[in-house]
C-alpha cells in the first residue's frame, strides 16, 4: 500500500484535526430533513412542545450539512431505497427529496447516530454503533509501537486515510530472513528476504470492524502480504443515549477501552513478530514456486480475474506482472506477487488493501484449488 502524506508527522495531524472537528449527533428521523438533492438539515436540541414540563421553551436549532459519498449510501439504506434508484431521483427536481422526506416520516422515533465533519454528513449509522475513532486508536498503540522502536525494531511502511478507513502497516527489523528458492544450484538464484510486519484497519463511518492482521513484507519489491486478522471488534455496543451535542460516552468509558486496547496492542506485536509465523510463510512460499501454471496465461487470467473478483484491467496487469518475471515466474508464487505488485498501481487505497489481501489468499490455497485454477 501507499502512504497518503508526506510523513507520518502530517498523517498524526490530520487524525488530531479530525477529532477537534468531527460533530456528532443523536438525532431521531423525525428532527432529519433532505433540503435539496445534496444537503440535510437535522434540527439540533428538543423543539418546541416536546418537553413535558411546564413552562419548557427550547428555540430549536437548525443546521444545514453537505453529504458525502458515504453519507448518501447510508442514508438511502437507512430509509429504505435502493441506492441505484436514489442516484436516479437526483435528475427530477425534488423527487430525491420527497422520496428521503416520506420514508424517514414512516419512523419518526427511530434514532440514528449522525456523524459529522468539515460541514459534510459522513455516516449516518443505528444508535447501536460505538466508534473508536481514530485519535483514540492511535493514542491505544503508540505505546506498544514506541517500545519496539525504541530497540530500533520498527519501520514505519504505510499511514493512509480515505473516506472511510485508516490504515497503517508497519515492519518489524529484527524478524528479517531469507527464502531460498527450492530446486537452484548455488549461486543461479538469489534468496529472498522477508520481513514481519502488521496492519492495523479502522472506520469512524460504520464500513468494517477495527482490524489487526498479520503480515509479511518482500523486502525485493516490499509487496505486503496481509495474512490472518489476529483482533477484530466490531463497532456495536449498547443503545445510545448522547444528549444533543453529540456527548455519547464519557471520559471514564473512553479511556478504559483505550487501556484495554493499549494492553491487546502489546501482545499482538508479540505475536506478529513470533518467528513461528515467519516460518509457515516461508514453507508456503516454497511449495507455491514448485506450483506451475499449466494452462494458457489468457485461459489462466480468465480464471483467476473470477476466483478473485478481480476486473479485466486489473487482471491483464497481474498476467503483465507474471510474465515479466520470465518462464520461472509462471508459477503460483509469481501469481502472489504479481496480485501484490497490481496494488502499487492502484490509486484507491481501500482497494489496495483489498489487493494485498487477496494475495495471501492466492498463497494458502490448497493444491486442489491450484490444480482446478491453472491446470
């Protein structure tokens, strides 16, 4: 994966940026309103009459946001239209707007978790949705990252944020060594260094659980590898209950989950850097350069861009990067490879991460799926 700023420095500021702006709100459908085909006012604190005490007045407080991509996909789903038809309603004047209106009166009650930033509504998400955000993840495991790379044992590979997801790999020195290819005399083929590395995955938007996942790095190219997922949490806890200014869980709770993911943090490098790890890759790396591909690269393409869910485009370039590698590379290591180098040519780093992952699945197939994919 690529980096989406310069340093490391900038990535850390802009995370920090967005937790002083981000806005969030509990708002029940009845106090939302689509004012035109790109824009939603939430009526922000209790309007008139509905406080049940005497003498309650509350002047209530509109406010007007933008959309993001993110936010129009979720809302759709959140009142119920399919969003192909949504997309369609922007063209009619006023049709987007009616369709939106009527449905989220059909729940007035219902609350939903309204997640702003920069003026845009980024993620309307259910009240059951409990965000670690991103500074918090951050501050969880720099601990356990200082203290590695205080033993200058750290390399910090990728720190990337898209709309919906950040993402950061790292490599761990100390955990370097070297494949030999199986079936080369002395000398004809150089070994292969490899490295042990992690990433780690998070969304404030409601679009995956945070996730931390083995990997392993080609020091030749340095193509990741993502391997297992070693923590999981999924963004779900009670009902909320936050008050009209977005204040959902308190200092207290806030700070418990970051010192238990502190804690998790420590244990998860331990168990990237187990040399255990690297030596299951290293035998599956080896088995895989004895897989040949049999078939016709054109009919073996075909295949694997179906296995893989990958497009034509995408597939075309990974039979470019196989057959640069020469007749030796036609095999299914090349095939890891070749799926990893396609991520470096990737603009999109969601779809990059989605990339490396698909090589490691490519790598653990078993010699039945081989045999039926390139024989």
């Amino acid at each position: 994966m690529r980096s989406t700023f310069e340093g490391f420095k900038d990535f850390a500021t802009e995370i920090e940026r967005i937790e002083k702006c981000k806005q969030d709100y509990i708002v029940p459908m009845k106090r939302m309103t689509m004012t035109s085909p790109e824009h939603v006012a939430l009526r922000i604190g209790v309007p008139n009459g509905e406080r049940q005490f005497p003498g309650a007045e509350y002047e209530c407080e509109i406010e007007k946001f933008g959309i993001t991509e993110n936010g129009h996909r979720q809302l759709a789903a959140k009142v119920g239209i399919p969003f192909d038809y949504y997309e369609r309603t922007r063209a009619v004047p006023g049709l987007r707007e009616a369709n939106v209106n009527g449905w989220l009166g059909k729940t007035p009650e219902e609350k939903k978790l309204v997640r702003v930033l920069d003026g845009n509504v980024r993620a309307v998400l259910g009240p059951r949705f409990k965000p670690m955000d991103n500074y918090a993840l951050m501050e969880a495991i720099s601990p356990a990252l200082r203290e590695v790379a205080a033993k200058d044992d750290l390399m910090m590979k990728t720190f990337a944020l898209s709309e919906n997801h950040l993402y950061l790999q790292v490599a761990f020195k100390k955990t370097m060594r070297e494949i030999v290819v199986p079936g080369k005399h002395e000398g004809l083929a150089k070994p292969i260094p490899i490295m042990a590395g992690m990433t780690i995955r998070n969304s404030e938007t409601g679009h995956a659980a945070r996730d931390f996942r083995k990997m392993v790095w080609n020091l030749v190219c340095w193509n990741g590898a993502i391997s297992e997922s070693v923590l999981r949490n999924y963004h779900v806890g009670r009902e909320l209950e936050g008050d009209d200014e977005g204040n959902i869980w308190t200092e207290e709770t806030l700070r418990a989950e970051v010192e238990l993911l502190r804690l998790k943090t420590r244990d998860i490098i331990r168990d990237a850097m187990d040399p255990a790890g690297l030596d299951k890759f290293v035998d599956l790396a080896k088995a895989t350069m004895e897989h040949r591909i049999e078939k016709p690269m054109d009919e073996f393409i075909v295949n694997v861009t179906k296995r893989f869910n990958l497009s034509k485009a995408e597939g075309q370039r990974v039979m470019e990067n196989v057959l640069e590698g020469g007749p030796d590379n036609r095999t299914q290591w090349g095939l890891v490879n070749g799926i990893n180098a396609l991520a470096h040519t990737i603009e999109s780093v969601d779809r990059q991460y989605d990339v490396e992952r698909l090589s490691t699945e490519v790598l653990e197939l078993k010699p039945r799926e081989w045999e039926v994919l390139a024989n």
